[in-house]
C-alpha cells in the first residue's frame, strides 16, 4: 500500500487546502472551528470507530482537526510495522484498510468545506504536543524512516492497550534525527541489535528498539525479539536497581543481600591478590563492585573507544576507563542552559593503574579482542550464584551480593549516599528524582573513587582530573559566579527604582515590584521551591521564634501534604526585612492614595503577619497579583531598570533554580544526604521518619541543615537588603543575620 497524497506548500507558506482559504484574519481557534465536522457522521461505523479511537490515541484537541493529516501519519507509522514483521498481523491490517476508507472520506470532504494549515499547530505544542507531531509528519511526510517506524509502533501500542500516548514521543521522535538520511537497512540493523554509526543516536535508537519489542509481543506472531545490546543489558540493569530496592537499603540496614562485614573484608583482599595476579576474577570483582552490574554483563562488557559525547556502556583500554550511561535514570531530563556547569549522565570509571597496565597489555596480545572475555580468554566467567572465595557458611559470598556490599561499606563511613550511588552504581539508595537536580563534580566523584582504590590496596587511577571536565547529572546547574552576577543585578534594579520621601504612586510600586522580585528570587533559594505560577508563603512567619516553616509547593498522586523546611538567620531576616517594607509601604499608599486600596489593605496584612500570601506584587490600579518563578530568573524584567549592555546576561537560569542550587550547595557544605532530601522534599520508603513533624526528629535536622543553609546565603548573596522601611530595625541585626 502507498501513501496518500499530501498537498504540500511552497517553502515559508502555510499549507491551505481550497476553497476554505486560511487568511491572516484567521486565529487557531477559527481554523480549528472549521475542522469541528470531521468526524464523518455518515461514514461507516468502523471508520467512525477508527477516528474515535486514533483521536483517543494520539490526545488530539477537541473536534479532532487535521484529521486527514493523522491519518497520513498513522498510514505511514503502521506500513512501517508490517513490513518488518516476519508476518503480518491481521489486526493492524485491519486498522490499515480502515485508515484507508477514513482517508477516502475525508478527502471528498476536506475540499468542499475543510482546510488544515499549519497555522492550527499554534499554541497546541504543549496541551496536545503528540497529536501535534502526528500532524506534521503528515504534513510533512515520511522523510525518516526510523522516525516512522518509531510512531507507527507508538501508535499501534496505545490502540490496542487502549490508552493514550504518552508525552514523551516527540523527544523520542526528535532523538532519531541524524544529520544524513537513515536507510531501511540501517532501521533493520537497529532493529536486530547490530551497531550502526550514526552520530547522536543512541538514545534514539535506544528508545525505538524497546518500542519494537513490545511491537513484537502484541504482533509479532511468534517472531522471536532480538537480542539485547551490551549497552541495553547495562541499561536494564541500572534501572531495576533504581526501582527495586527495599526500604531497609536504603536506610542504610545490613540484609542478607549484602556480604556480611567478615566476608566483604575477605573478598576485598582476594580482589586485591587476583588482581596482583593479572587474573579475570580480580578484574571483574573490581568492576562488579564499582558498577553495580552483574558479572556476566561485566564479563561481556565490548571494547570501546569512549568520547566525550558517547555513553554506550563500554571499556576503552587505553584510558582504563568504564563508561556507564544513566539516561535511563532521568528520561525528561533538561537540556543544557548558556552559564551552567557542565555535566551529562554518564559515569566514566577510571581504573587503577595496575589494572590499566594489565589491560593495555593483554590487549596487545589478544589485538582481535571484542569484550573483556575476550582478553582473558584461558578463563571462564564465573557464575552469579558461584562463590567469590571458597566458604562454608550459610549465607554465602556469591558474586551477587558483592554487587553492592562495597556502597554499603562507604555509607557506614560516612560519605555522601548520592556520592556512594555514583561510585558503587547502586542507585536504589537516592531518590530518582533527585538526579533532576544533582551535578556532582568529576573532582567530587575522582576523591571518593581514589577512596575506594586506596582502601582496596590497589594505589591510585592514572592521570590529573580536569577542572573543566563536565560533571555528572543535570546539566542546568547555574554556576556561582552566575548566580552572584543575578543577585547583584536584582539588588541594583531594586535599589534604582527606592523612592525618597517625596516618591509618587508609580514608584513606590516600581520598588515594590523590584524589592519583590529579588526577595521572592532569595527565597527561592534558600527554601528550594519548585517553579510555580504563584508562590504560596504564608505571611503569617515569625521569623524571631521561627525556625522552620511549611511548604506544599507539589501535588501528586502521594502528595504528603506540607512537609517543614529550615528557616534560617538569613532567611528569617529577609522575612523580616520584607513584612516591615510592606507595613511601611501600607502607611505611604494610604497618605499618597488618600483612600484604602487592595494594595494597602494587603501590605498592611503582611506587616501585621495575618493569615495572607506573603509575596505579592502590585499592578498600576493598585491591585495585587502572585509571584511567579520566572519573574525573577528571567533577565527580562530587569532590563527596564539595569543596563546590561549590548550583550545582555551571558547566562539562562532554569524556572526551579532554587532546587538545581541547594541540592548541590548543601552537598557542598557537608550537609547529610538525607537532610538534603528532606530540605528539598524528597522522600522514599526507608529514609524518612514516620512523621515529618515528630519534634525530636525535627528539631535534630534543623540544628544540622540551618548552619549550611546560612554558609550558602553568604556565598552567594550579599547582605539583607532593606525595602522601605530603613531604620526600623538595627543595622547591627541585619549584619548579624549575615555572619
């Protein structure tokens, strides 16, 4: 079967189908509204039933618009399928004979009285964003095979499971994009696990490969999955231990999963001698407890030649390094920001010296090596369930709960569990979600790998960490100096626009706004909050006696309600400093306005601490509205009262920066993995107490968190900074509050 033919546009034009002309009068709501009637009521019940369930598919806005278009893809996505099943299936031969009478409908329709343009994809990208990539590949068409086959398998998944797409296809989609054309025979090697250069792909082809296995399982009649690639295996593997991990290791228990103290000390010497010895058995056990797999994915690992932009699970010999990717651990993860530290997910062990030596080595003997087997190929790997070193005891040394018996030796050291999960690659013991913000540092991660290595008697890794390598984890982590530079452009944008006595209306709300914005952005901070359309502190804070606060900035469907967060000197300061701005603003609006307003009765609430949202800002009718993130960590509102130049900010801050900036300045300062957790509202089973709010508990993390959250306010901020009220309170107080 072929395609049905799209009208297509010339290059810069939208795409109008005769005689319902897309004007420039027309608005996506309009074009929309014109779309309302292709649902074909007098089309055959399976066509109508076809429409309804691709429209249920692929999200699509309501009326279903650019229903030909859909189609088309849907056409394409489904072809695609059946011609790489062995045989084809007669259900997605029948939605393909369907798709086929729905296009003929349509067709005789959509020219008397239906356009589609690619004006109606405006604004839709983020409520309906698969539907909309539905449509432009049917507008479009078929230009990448393997993007195509990507959504035919989408689509046919969600049709028989009856569920919706998730929104994760287009990144999907968007992943499969090389810089040349891909063949049908490279999409046929991708599909049977062969290697295939492309560049920038491997997460593309990653995705597509597990969709096709569950293709094969819904459809493929007996036709057998392909085997799974040494990076898959590693993959798989990394993310069963992020999911399956019982709440007693996380909490840092001894279990019967793990070696006990005697055998973990005994197995590590035996390391130490196999490895002395050049033996397989000493490497592997050296790399089984440094990634966290098992040793038949280790003993199989492929000989590679890593770069700074792969992360395909590999060994390259000649720099003694491991790579592990971790993008399995964070599929939405953000893109890198102009002004961020570098980072990707992507471990990269380096291996002691000795063992870089032995490995160099054997490969020079054995130059037609694939895998590490392959280098010691007078030695079998063993078995998982075998012995490390002979014993007798009932619990026995096995190789897989060497696994991660050396995180758990580290943890009861007292090194960081994010910091452990990195080097041992037992990424159970850390929330998930706290890789969205976390950028360990290669210098971080080489201290605690040369840890390792010491207390294994193995020396040290070869070669001098690079200052400038890129970290480990999210790639939006502001630098310090960035983060100064915006506190000192908001500090400066609120002291231009401070009133003096003789100030009108119009600029007491500029400073207002301005003041706002930079304690709204140091708060921000200092509290983690997430991005949010309005930020809902209560106004009622005492920030003499208080010091911790309640938060409920996310609701799930495991919402747990407000969870406290340390307020510190600083913080409380910055509070303070605020309610007394805001009683001094109430009496000046009155005088200035001659009358109460929304703006005066609010301010006046705030500086009396009464039950009301503590940031506001206020609009030129005297009314007030919430504080969004990206008031603050956009460098666009502060154009209006700061010269930035002819260049601007050299930087981009992401809408949730508080996070992506205490996470890693608290690790910094010293701060306990799982304080941080509970500063930033992380939680899972194991590590948190039964109630967030039990005093003794509570108390304890205050103590511990409040001293690193003041060290962070200090090095990134410069003093508190008074609002309207100057002289109310002490400057000795507000400098204190700053040491």
């Amino acid at each position: 079967m072929s395609l049905p033919d799209v009208p297509s546009n010339a290059p810069g034009e939208e795409l109008t189908i005769s005689p319902h002309a897309v004007t420039a009068s027309d608005t996506p709501d309009n074009i929309i509204a014109s779309h309302a009637g292709l649902l074909v009521r007098d089309a055959d019940g399976d066509v109508q039933n076809f429409l309804e369930s691709l429209s249920v598919s692929i999200s699509a806005p309501h009326g279903t618009p650019c229903a030909y278009e859909a189609c088309v893809a849907f056409i394409g996505g489904a072809e695609a399928v059946q011609r790489h099943l062995q045989t084809p299936h007669p259900k997605v031969h029948q939605w393909l004979t369907t798709a086929h009478e729905l296009i003929a409908e349509l067709k005789l329709k959509r020219g008397s009285a239906f356009a589609s343009a690619r004006l109606s994809l405006r604004g839709m990208r983020t409520e309906h964003p698969v539907w909309v990539s539905f449509v432009k590949r049917g507008l479009d068409g078929p230009k990448n095979c393997a993007a195509t086959l990507l959504l035919g398998c989408a689509v046919l998944l969600s049709m028989e499971d009856d569920e919706p797409i998730g929104p994760g296809l287009p990144k999907q989609l968007s992943n499969l994009k090389p810089e040349r054309a891909i063949s049908e025979a490279q999409v046929s090697s991708m599909l049977s696990g062969e290697a295939v250069d492309i560049v920038g792909m491997d997460e593309g082809i990653s995705a597509l490969r597990r969709q096709w296995a569950k293709v094969l399982k819904k459809f493929g009649s007996g036709q057998p999955p392909s085997p799974s690639t040494p990076n898959e295996r590693a993959r798989a593997q990394v993310f069963s231990a992020a999911l399956n991990c019982g709440a007693s290791r996380v909490a840092g228990a001894a279990s019967h999963r793990l070696l006990s103290d005697d055998s973990f000390r005994r197995a590590c010497e035996c390391t130490r001698v196999e490895v002395l010895k050049d033996s397989f058995r000493g490497v592997l056990a050296l790399l089984v407890m440094r990634t966290g797999l098992s040793v038949d994915v280790v003993a199989s690992m492929p000989l590679i030649s890593a770069t700074g932009t792969s992360a395909d699970f590999g060994l390259d010999v000649f720099q003694a390094m491991v790579v592990l990717d971790l993008r399995v651990l964070v599929p939405e993860a953000s893109q890198p920001l102009p002004g961020s530290l570098p980072a990707r997910y992507c471990l990269e062990i380096q291996l002691p010296s000795i063992v870089k030596e032995q490995l160099q080595s054997r490969l020079a003997r054995y130059p037609a090596a694939k895998s590490l087997e392959d280098l010691y190929p007078e030695t079998l790997a063993p078995d998982a369930k075998s012995n490390v070193f002979p014993s007798q005891h009932e619990i026995a040394p096995t190789w897989s709960r060497l696994r991660y018996s050396l995180g758990f030796a580290l943890r009861q050291q007292g090194i960081n569990k994010l910091l452990v999960a990195l080097v041992c690659g037992d990424f159970g013991i850390v929330p998930r979600s706290k890789l969205h913000y976390a950028r360990v540092s290669a210098c971080e991660f080489r201290a605690v790998e040369q840890i390792v290595y010491k207390q294994l008697g193995l020396g040290e890794s070869p070669g001098i960490v690079d200052l400038n390598a890129p970290g480990i984890g999210c790639a939006v982590v502001p630098t310090s100096e960035n983060v100064r530079q915006h506190d000192e452009l908001l500090v400066q944008a609120a002291q231009v626009g401070r009133p003096g006595k003789a100030g009108d209306l119009p600029l007491l709300r500029t400073f207002h706004n301005a003041y706002t914005a930079l304690v709204a952005w140091r708060l921000s901070i200092l509290l983690a909050l997430r991005e949010t359309q309005t930020i809902e502190l209560d106004a009622g804070i005492d920030p003499i006696s208080d010091t911790w606060i309640p938060i409920h900035d996310k609701t799930t469907h495991r919402d747990r309600g407000f969870q406290p967060v340390v307020l510190g000197a600083y913080a409380a300061m910055t509070v303070l400093l605020y309610q007394q701005h805001c009683r001094s603003t109430a009496e000046r609006v009155a005088r200035l306005a001659g009358r109460s307003t929304e703006f005066s009765l609010w301010c006046e609430a705030v500086g009396h601490r009464h039950n009301v949202r503590l940031l506001s800002f206020v609009t030129g009718t005297d009314e007030i509205k919430g504080v969004p993130s990206r008031a603050f960590v956009s460098p666009a509102g502060l154009t209006a009262a700061v010269s930035l130049g002819d260049e601007g900010v050299p930087y981009v801050l992401a809408p949730d920066v508080g996070r992506k900036i205490m996470e890693n300045e608290l690790r910094i300062q010293g701060a306990r993995s799982s304080d941080i957790d509970a500063h930033l509202r992380h939680f899972m089973q194991g590590q948190e107490p039964s109630s967030a709010f039990d005093t003794s508990v509570l108390s304890e993390w205050v103590r511990r968190i409040a001293p690193a959250q003041q060290r962070v306010a200090m090095s990134l901020f410069g003093p508190p900074e008074i609002g309207l009220s100057k002289g109310f309170i002490r400057r000795e107080a507000i400098e204190g509050a700053y040491k």
